[in-house]
C-alpha cells in the first residue's frame, strides 16, 4: 500500500501521542502537526479507508495494526536518524530533529540499514577516531561515544 509523506506524519503523531498520552484527540494531532482540526479529521477519513485507523466522529481514534507498523517504522526511522546526525556527525540535536523529521519519509530501509549498521561499527571499533572528528567539528567540546 503506498503512504504519502504527510499520511505518514499523521501516522507516527497518532502513535506518539497514544504513547506519550493514552488518547489520541483531533485537536492534539492539529496542534502537534500545526493544521486546523478540519484538515486532521479529512486526513483520518482517507487514513480510515485505506484501513491505518479506526475513526468515527464523536469517537475514539486508534491505528489499526497496519497503520501501527507503519508509524513505528516512521518513528524508528526518525530515532536512528537523529541520533546519527547528532552522535556520528556531531550536528545539533535541533537541526538533527529537523533533518530526521524530512529523511525518514525518503530514505530506502536499505539505506537506514547500512546507516544503523555504520553506526554500530563506528561506535564499536573506532570510537578514538569518532571522538576526534567530534572535537574537530565541536571546537574542542565533545562527549565521550
């Protein structure tokens, strides 16, 4: 099934906000995605036909399972590309946030595969050489890997 970029913001807030809430609320995901509730409750009515949540006005909103993992995939993706941005490039938590938030949508799994696995690899076997680009490109201030 193909998700559009935006379908997959509307999916991975829905999923943080069950998380980090409970509830998932139309005027919780406007606020979260800076839209006018009119605009979240005509996405949920294309979100409930493709079948990715369960939406009734009046009611509760729920991913169903496909939606659930695809927003975990989403969310996944945006975790592992902050925290290469931030602790392998050594880029500022608020533009790695930022940068994370439009990668995700586009990148190819093989990429976020060989992305987490460079990770691993650089952290594991050459953490002295991590630590001096780090102090290279902080000007001196890095945290230990």
């Amino acid at each position: 099934m193909k998700v559009t970029k935006r379908e997959e913001e509307y999916l991975e807030t829905m999923y943080l906000l069950h998380r980090n809430r409970g509830i998932i609320r139309v005027k919780d995901i406007a606020k979260s995605l800076r839209v006018k509730p009119p605009s979240v409750v005509d996405a949920l009515k294309k979100l409930s036909e493709k079948g990715l949540v369960k939406y009734e006005k009046y009611d509760r909103i729920l991913l169903t399972d496909e939606g659930l993992k695809i927003a975990e995939e989403t969310y996944s993706k945006h975790q592992l590309l902050t925290e290469f941005f931030v602790d392998i490039l050594g880029i500022p938590p608020e533009i790695a946030e930022e940068d994370a938030c439009q990668f995700e949508h586009y990148v190819h799994p093989m990429t976020v595969e060989r992305i987490r696995e460079f990770a691993a690899f650089i952290q594991e076997q050459c953490p002295y050489v991590l630590k001096q680009f780090l102090k290279e490109r902080l000007g001196g201030e890095t945290t230990d890997p």
